[in-house]
C-alpha cells in the first residue's frame, strides 16, 4: 500500500516534525547556555587557568543567572509537560457495547497498515477525527486493541509505513449523526483516511512534536487562568509570554507537518472503497445541512423550554429524508435507507443517542448535565404538545404581561368572557390613522368612540393604569424610555455570541437549497432573518419591553449542574465554559416581537379554529390548519410590525376562521 504520494507526505511530515523539535532544543540550549558559561568558568578556576579577582567576579556574576534561569526553565519545563490538553468533549463508546464497530475499525487499521485507534468516541457533530489522549492528566491509556499494537516491532523506515507504537494510539471520534444516516459501507469509506492517520501518531519525532505543541498551547491556557495573587499573575505572565514565542516560532512548522500527514492519509486510504468514497462524501454534505436544520429549527426552540429530545440522532434521519424529498440535488438519496444503517454497529443505539442528545444540548445550548423538572427528556411524538404548544402559550403570556407593563387597555370582549385576546395585539400594533384600524384614532391608539370603558390595567410594575384615559403622549414616551433602557441593560448583561465558527459551520451544496415552494416561505412559528427594528414606534417599544422582560427572565433561570456524573470525560473540559458553541447569537428586537405575536395567533387558533401544533423536521415548530401546514403566516405578522397595517392579518385569520376576540389559555 506504500505509494510514492504516502512516502512524500510522510517525509515532509517528518521535516516539519523535526522543525518543531528544533525550536524546543533551541529552547533548550538558551536556558542552559548561562549555566555552560558558568561550568567553563569553574572548570577554569579548578584547573588553575582562570584564576584571579577578575574571574572570581565573573564567577559569581554569571553564576547567580545562571541558576535563576535553570530554575525558571526547569519550572517552564515542567507546566508545559504537566499541563492538561484541551479534550473534546464526547460519549465514549465501550468495546463492550459495539463489538461490530470495533470490528470494522480494527479491519479498515489492517487494510491500512496502520495500528488500530485506541478507543472510540462519539461527538453530536458532523466530523470525525484523531484526537490524542495520552497524557497522563488524561487518566490510564485504554488496553491496547491487539496484541501486536502493544509491542514495538520493527519497521519497514523511518516514514509513516512503520508499525513501531511510540505512544498509545489516538482515540478515533465520530460524529453521531453519520452512523444513523451513514450506511455501513459509507461510514467504514468516511473514516479511512480518518483512521490512516493512526500511523503518523506511531512515529517517535511526529509524536513528540505534538506533545510539544499541544503542551505550549495547554501553558497559555494555564498562564491566562483569572483569580490568582498579583505575583503569581506576574509569573504567570512571563510563562505566557515565553510559551506563545515558542508557539510564534514553530507555528508554520506545526501546520505544515499536519498537512503532510493528512496528505499521507489521503493518499494511504485511495486504495479502500474508492468508489463508495464518492458517493459517502456526497452523504456527508447532506448530513451537516439537515444537522444544521434540525439543531437550529428543532433542537432549539426544545433547549429554550427546558426539554431535550432524546433522539436527535434518530430525527436526523427524518430531516433528511424530508430534506431528500424536497431539495433536487438531494433527490434520490433516500432510497439508500433499505441498506444496513451503522448504528446497527451499536448494541444499544438508543442509549447512545440519548447520551450524544444530552451532549448536544450542553454544548450547543448550555443545558444542565441531570434531567429535573425544568430540563426533561422530550420524545418526537410528544415534542408538539411539550414543546410547541407550550412555547407558543409562554410566549403569548409574556407578551401580555409586556402590554400589561405599558399600560395598554383590554380589548372589547362579550360580557363574561374576559381573558387575553389576539385583538387585544392587533389593537395596539395598529398604526394610528391607518385605514384598517376603521377611523380616526384617540391619542391611546384606538378608533375613537368604539370602545366603552373598560377595567383598569395592572402593570408589570404593580401600579394600576386606568383603562378609560388613555396614556398621555408624555407617559407613553416615558414607557418608551424605560423598556428601552431595560432592552439595553439586559443587551449589555449578556454575553454576545461566541467568537468563531461553530459546530455545525461550513458551507456546502446543500444548505438552504431546498426548492419547494413551501419551504421557502415562513413556517409560521417565527420571522425571516432580517435584522432590521420594528418599523413603527409602538412595535419599537414593544420589542423593547420584550427584550428586557426575556432578560430578566435568563438571569434568574437556575445554572446548569455539574457534567461529572453522566460523561466520565468531563473533568477534561471546563463545565463553566457551557455551551462551547451557540447556534446563533442574541435575536434582535424584531425578530423576537415576530415570533410573540405569531405565537398570539397561532394559540388563537388552536383555541378558537381547530388548529393544532406540530413538528415540521426541517423548520421546527409549525401550525396545522384543517391538517395543512400554514405557512403564509410569517409575512403579514411581518406585515403588522412594520407597517402597522393589520389588514392583511385580519384578512388571513378571517378566512382561516380565527376569532381574534376570543379569549385564548396562556397556560
């Protein structure tokens, strides 16, 4: 299988491996050069050559450096060796419970010529790489996989061809959601020049410059850590400062050994199922764009309502084969499903989607690690009951209490039926003057003359606003001001998105490419992505209000508990640190007032026209009316907030048979 593209990928490996070993012995001989200096000296004097006033003095002057920079190096030397490595996190996947995969790996290592991985991992994401877990912070190395990797034998030459075990081979990780849409010839052509890349960990020099680098990187993480005394802080800055100039200097080295290796793997693994390769590829692509859709339009609006579903890897293959019926260049890809899945690989498939759903959640949301009765496992066929219904009811409630907080009147309702109302919403979101709102309006917003007195208002604040005055300009404005001013209290109290790709990043040919007509319009459960404000002044100080009130409720919501009870690698990575990656950063005023009063519209069609919730796999959250999706919703809410025109509004919900009038159950 040795090829002259593996041999110069593992040459070029090794220079660059040998490049980054240099800049450590350089280290190396800077931090002894002063005590060499001083070894010439005494040796010197001993032999009566160097000897005299003078050299007595120079003695003592360099001897003093010296050994202050022998210690400095040696506690240098030290961090860098003890420091703990980042690890991703992960679910690892005992022998025990996926024989068959352990199998396949070990046969896909033979066919390489390379040593088999360690140990297997699973990760919630569409990627599957090597990761080195050798240190000894990381724990006991796993039991070698077989008997001739635990033993060094000769090899054929110093490049990656050799079956010499130099350190304990890396632990392979896979992401989840390619054993459940993968079939079992795809997987085994996705890792092979995943786990060809075994055979570079093997070599002593590619080892050890890896150590290296890995152990610089792991120093600045420990020389950045908050909260220590002023001196160690200064320490602390020293030792940054030297591991980022050896990092500076072995940079470009570092990188370039990486790309010879996965050269050599590329081209090692060219002779293992290369046409099923082709085809496992076009796979991955639709894996990350239905990963990215269910995380993001399913998984989400679940982790904001306390509840995980346990299955997410199981969806995975529901979205894409929603995916598959809808987008023309996924078309076709569903029939490979009669094929033996890979996660037949795993004796219980189940307990391991549930265990990478509960990693998804924490890494992407920042979910607590224990089910409670605010962070419940959620199956698919209760997610529109548990989930959907009950966000659309707690985002209406919290839009009623906004309108409460502002002092804005009831709407009219027949006696006996008092209760929040979807006209109550429209009311307000109507611009004064406009055509649609039927006349002439008083200075509270509403047609003058069309409304008799009605009950006084309690706020969000306690005070009581009597609904027969309305509000003076001069209080609506002062409304205006503190709802605004909370908006931005709360925008400057949380953190922003975090910095970098995330997860589930990366273009390719499939995402946001499905071509039917109904999937391009809103799924009416949110608004587009425009992050333009509202339009007009009252939805301004609504979304305002709205933003602040979402503020105030994430500060009091109770942190996540600790990991180390369902993911034994968990000590690894910093708990505190929850989730490593957002989806999506903060949603703007706008698009949180459209998803309010569509929430307000779709509840009032549940209670009032027959509709019912229910899950769409690639938009999430959606509205069935008469067992039709509604999906014309989204832009004459949009419609409503920006233009203040609630005739289109009026007009769907009239020839949907919703009564906007009619109380609606916030609970």
């Amino acid at each position: 299988m040795t090829g002259t593209g593996v041999e110069a990928g593992a040459q070029a490996a090794r220079s660059r491996a040998l490049a980054v070993l240099r800049v450590r012995g350089r280290a190396l001989g800077v931090a002894l050069l002063p005590a060499a200096v001083e070894v010439v000296l005494l040796t010197g004097g001993a032999t009566g050559r160097l000897t005299g006033p003078g050299w007595d003095t120079a003695r003592w002057a360099v001897g003093v450096p010296a050994a202050l920079v022998l210690l400095a190096a040696a506690g240098v030397a030290l961090v860098v060796a003890r420091a703990r490595p980042a690890v991703s996190p992960t679910v690892p996947v005992a022998e025990e419970s996926a024989p068959d995969l352990y199998r396949l790996v070990r046969d896909l290592a033979d066919r390489l010529d390379v040593p088999a991985p360690s140990a297997i991992a699973l990760t919630p994401d569409c990627d599957s790489w090597l990761e080195d877990r050798a240190h000894p912070a990381h724990g006991p190395p796993p039991r070698p996989t077989r008997d001739e990797d635990a033993t060094a034998g000769p090899g054929p030459g110093p490049g990656l061809d050799g079956r010499r075990r130099a350190a304990t081979a890396p632990v392979l990780v896979i992401g989840s959601p390619f054993l459940w849409w993968m079939r079992v010839g795809e997987l085994r052509a996705v890792l092979a020049p995943v786990v060809a890349g075994t055979g570079p960990s093997a070599h002593p020099d590619i080892a050890a410059a890896r150590r290296f680098v890995r152990g610089l990187d792991a120093t600045v993480a420990v020389a950045s850590t908050p909260g220590r005394c002023p001196l160690i802080r200064v320490v602390c800055a020293g030792l940054g400062w030297l591991a980022r100039l050896m990092l500076r200097a072995c940079r470009e080295h570092a990188a370039l050994m990486e790309r010879g290796v996965a050269a050599a793997a590329a081209e090692r693994a060219q002779s293992v199922d290369y046409g099923l390769r082709i085809v496992a590829q076009e796979q991955v692509g639709l894996a990350y764009a239905g990963w990215d859709r269910l995380l993001t339009k399913v998984a989400l609006p679940a982790w904001r309502m306390g509840r995980w579903p346990s299955r997410l890897d199981a969806g995975v293959v529901s979205a894409l084969t929603e995916l598959s019926r809808r987008d023309r260049l996924a078309e076709g890809f569903a029939s490979r499903l009669g094929e033996r899945p890979a996660c037949d690989l795993l004796e219980e498939p189940g307990a391991v989607d549930e265990a990478a759903s509960l990693l998804a959640a924490r890494l992407f949301h920042g979910g607590p690690a224990e089910t409670g009765p605010d962070w419940a496992p959620v199956d698919w066929q209760a997610y529109p009951e548990e989930v959907v219904d009950r966000t659309w009811r707690a985002h209406a409630a919290r839009l009623h209490r906004v309108l409460d907080s502002l002092g804005v009147r009831p709407a009219l309702v027949a006696p006996g039926q008092g209760g929040p109302t979807l006209a109550r919403v429209l009311d307000h979101l109507a611009e004064p003057g406009h055509p649609a709102t039927g006349g002439t309006p008083d200075p509270a917003g509403s047609p003058a003359g069309t409304r008799p007195a009605a009950p006084d208002v309690i706020t969000g604040e306690g005070s009581v606003v009597s609904a027969d005055h309305p509000n003076p300009p001069d209080e609506r404005a002062a409304a205006a001001d503190t709802a605004t001013g909370d908006a931005d209290v709360a925008a400057t109290g949380r953190p922003g998105p975090a910095a970098g790709p995330t997860a589930t990043a990366g273009t390719n040919q499939y995402d946001d490419t499905i071509e039917d007509d109904e999937t391009t319009e809103d799924d009416g459960t949110g608004a587009d992505d425009d992050d333009a404000d509202p339009g007009t002044e009252r939805s301004a100080i609504l979304a305002a209000g709205l933003s602040a009130e979402l503020a105030r409720e994430e500060a009091a919501a109770p942190k996540g508990a600790t990991a180390a009870g369902l993911f034994p690698d968990s000590s690894l990575w910093d708990d505190g640190a929850l989730p490593l990656f957002p989806l999506q950063p903060p949603r703007t005023g706008r698009d949180l007032l459209a998803d309010h009063v569509t929430a307000m519209v779709c509840c009032a069609a549940v209670d009032t026209a027959g509709a019912a919730p229910a899950l769409d796999w690639l938009d999430g959250p959606s509205l069935l009316l008469d067992g039709e999706r509604a999906a014309d919703l989204g832009p004459k809410v949009l419609h409503l907030i920006e233009e203040g025109d609630p005739g289109p509004l009026r007009d769907w919900l009239s020839a949907s048979g919703i009564r906007p009038e009619k109380p609606v159950r916030l609970v």
